[in-house]
C-alpha cells in the first residue's frame, strides 16, 4: 500500500486504517456518526493526498480538455474551476473530475479519482495528438480538505487570502503556514462548504500545514475526519462517486450529469449523448428513502411489486443527519418519478422504500 505525507499522522491518531485505491488511509477516528456531525456543524479535515493530479501546459491543452471532456472547460478564466466527466468511447464514464484553470488558454491542472490516476493518465495521453506538456505531479502534490460551516473562518487564520469572499469553485493561490505556493480552492464533497488545499510535499510543508491547522482548529472542536464520514455526507447531498454511482458502463445522461454535458463543442461519444437526450434513456439514478427497516447496500436489487427485477442499488447508507435510510439507484425509466414505491431486496425480504428528489439533505 501507498502512504500519503499525513498517514503516519493518522496512525498516531488512533485511526481505523484500511486500503482505499492502493492508499493506506484512514476510515474512522472517534466513529463515522461523530465525525459525521462534526462536519455538518463545525468542521472536519479529510486527508484526500490519494487523488491524482495532472498538469496540462501549452497552446493545445484547451483543445486537448475539450476533447476528452463532457462540460466547456473554454468559459474557464484563471482561477476557476469546473466539475466534468471523461467519456469513453461507448457512452460510458472514464472518470468524473475537477478542471482547474492556471493560465487561461495555457495551463490547467486536472484532478482525478485515486483508483482511476493510472487509467486517466493512459486516457487522455492517448488523445494527446497535439503534443500538449503533460504532466503527472499526483504523488508530489498534498491534499487536505477542510470542511464545514466554520472551516473558512478557521483557516482565514493562518493565510493572508481572501478566503471568506472564494467564491464556489473558485481558487487562489498565496501562503500557508509558511509554505508558499499553496492553491486553496473553495470545492469539496461534502456539501457543508470549506476549502481544499493543494501543496507540494517537499521540506516538510505537509506537518507544518497539518500542524498550524490543529493549533487553530483543535481548540475550536475541529477533527481529522475519516473516508466513512466523507462518503455518509456526499451521499447525503447526492454526489456520485466513482466506481459505486457513475463507471464507464452508465452514461452521464442516465446518471442526473446532463448539465456538465454540453453540445457546444465536439468531444467523445457526443453522438451517443445527443441521441440520449432527444430519445430518453431506459433508465434512470434516483434517490430512494426506505419505508420499511433496513439499510439498502452497493448491488442490492431492486424490484416492483410484483417481484420483476427494475435496476439495483449503487451507493447505500444510514444517514446521520436524517436518521432514516438512503440510497442512490438505477432504475428503469418507468419506475424513476418522484413518488413511486419500489422495494429493495435485503436479505431475501422485499423492502418497501420511495424515489425521492436528491439531494437527500437540503
């Protein structure tokens, strides 16, 4: 397994390790309901080092994200961010990934998911006809995210930008605890906003940055926060992740992500998703609320009442912020409008539960 700069931190925490995309990282430190609320109410660190970042330089690389990319990455200006997808060839989702502009018409940097750096790389670098600079800096680059309603406030201590007037999906870059070259930008999967922080890994930047952050924030209840919280609270707020919600069999047509498709430019399999849009696609991703008792999981089926199989769960949960059970869904075109009663199979037992509008938290 591969370590982050901040996993011998975990360790002496007291976290519950385990292997997430080929990392070391932590689950949970005082449990996911706690660490949960804390995010919700005040704010939490995530350690999110196993992301993968790339850069693309030069006066093709617009041209080049345009290409492989679902959303128009051409409306970015310096300091800008945008979610998108990579589509493959067949109507399916390479990854889903955030598109941050540098140098506008120059310079971009893309952040991936963990399990898909490898895949990604090898994706776009074979779209890359034009000689645009790529480059991998995934395992020199540190990545916190700070989040929750109090985390500006809190972390506006410790560096002289603008934080509290970031706007949504913006960056900037300036200093942090005595480290340089710092991008804080204000995104994040948790729905409780905050700011993620991008650094280089070199002179011991990442415990100086770890630690200035827990001299601020521990006093002011702020904790390490693990992935369990983090995938409780996207789920929560109806944020696909990749792998469970989204993969590159479903289309970002069927998964609710026709907004960053956009048909102003050509770029992979726009064909197919224009097609999806004027015809409808078979099925749909919904959120459902379970009616009777129990926890729908990743895979469980999903059936009508008459016992016919209609799709199947991706992403499942008790949410600590509801106290009910939720799920995110495929299911057939027919059974998707907000309303209809679906059942859930867990453990043999039919389980009534209701499609729901997402996000599950408002």
């Amino acid at each position: 397994m591969k370590n982050t700069p901040f996993t011998d931190k975990h360790i002496a925490l007291g976290a519950k390790m385990a292997e997430f995309a080929g990392y070391n990282m932590p689950i949970s430190y005082t449990g996911i309901n706690d660490e949960h609320a804390t995010v919700r109410n005040n704010a939490g660190v995530f350690d999110v080092s196993h992301m993968g970042e790339f850069m693309l330089k030069g006066p093709k690389a617009l041209d080049l994200i345009q290409k492989v990319t679902t959303n128009d990455a051409s409306k970015l200006t310096a300091g800008k961010a945008q979610y998108s997808c990579l589509p493959n060839e067949e109507g399916g989702i390479v990854d889903d990934l955030i598109v941050y502009c540098i140098e506008e018409n120059a310079v971009y940097m893309l952040v991936v998911n963990a399990s898909n750096i490898e895949k990604d790389w090898n994706w776009i670098s074979s779209k890359n006809t034009d000689g645009v600079e790529m480059h991998n800096i995934s395992d020199k680059t540190a990545l916190l995210a700070i989040q929750g309603p109090k985390a500006v406030e809190y972390m506006q201590e410790l560096t002289d930008v603008d934080l509290v007037n970031l706007k949504y999906y913006t960056f900037a870059k300036g200093s942090m605890a005595g480290v340089d070259n710092v991008i804080f930008s204000a995104t994040g999967y948790t729905g409780s906003g905050g700011v993620e922080i991008y650094f280089e890994d070199k002179d011991g930047a990442a415990d100086k940055i770890w630690d200035a952050i827990f001299a601020v924030g521990d006093p002011k209840g702020m904790k390490p926060i693990g992935l369990g919280a983090r995938d409780t609270l996207r789920l929560e707020k109806g944020f696909c992740l990749y792998g469970n919600d989204i993969d590159d069999t479903t289309s970002p047509m069927e998964a609710g992500l026709g907004w960053i498709t956009k048909f102003t430019k050509d770029f992979t399999s726009r064909a197919i998703f224009e097609k999806q849009k004027a015809e409808g696609v078979t099925r749909k991703l919904v959120g459902l609320e379970m009616i009777d008792k129990g926890i729908p999981r990743h895979h469980y089926k999903i059936q009508d009442a008459d016992g016919n199989e209609i799709g199947y769960v991706t992403s499942g949960t008790q949410s600590p912020s509801l106290g009910k059970a939720i799920a995110m869904a495929y299911v057939d075109k027919a059974f998707a409008g907000e309303g209809t009663e679906v059942f859930v199979s867990v453990r043999d037992k039919a389980l009534k539960a209701v499609v729901v509008k997402m996000p599950f938290l408002k």
